[in-house]
C-alpha cells in the first residue's frame, strides 16, 4: 500500500511468482481485498497478515474472473469444468 500523502510503502500480500496474483478488486467494506491466485481465490486484510482462501466447495481447480456485488454479500466467478468455463454466484462467502 501506497500512502496518497506520501509517507512508507507497506507490503499487503507478498508476490512468489510473476503471474501469481490477478483479478484485483476491493471489497466494499474498505478493508478488504480480493484476488485469484494459483487458480483459487483469495482475500486479505489490507492491514497485511496470511491471505484467507475462499473456500467455493467446487472441485475445479481453475477460478477466476471475480467480481464482488456492490453489497459484498455476493461473489462471482467463472469455475473451469469439463471442458467448459461455469459462471458461479456463491452468497455468504466471507469467513
């Protein structure tokens, strides 16, 4: 995180490989942020601390394309299944 006013920069989620993190968006609540990263999805404070996987219950491996409701209530992605990219709304996701 990068202070507007100037000020030290602060690492929130440290990158392990070049590709490692996509599909970066904030949560409403301003205190949060999520991303897809190893084909999974992710969320972390934007104080820093360990990413929490957001567990979707589905066997595929592949999710991206997130995107969150404007209520943060509602998470959407696309799930890799049998040849064919789902488009998947999962409610309540938040640990």
């Amino acid at each position: 995180m990068i202070p507007i006013q100037g000020g030290e920069s602060k690492e929130i989620v440290k990158v392990e490989a070049l590709d490692s993190h996509n599909e970066i968006i904030m949560l409403p609540d301003g205190k949060n942020m999520a991303y897809s990263s190893g084909w999974k999805i992710w969320m972390v404070s934007l104080d820093g601390g360990e990413p929490i996987q957001i567990e979707t219950g589905l066997d595929e491996w592949l999710h991206s394309q997130i995107a969150i409701s404007p209520d943060g209530e509602t998470l959407a992605f696309t799930a890799f299944t049998g040849g064919d990219f789902d488009l998947w709304l999962m409610e309540n996701f938040l640990p």
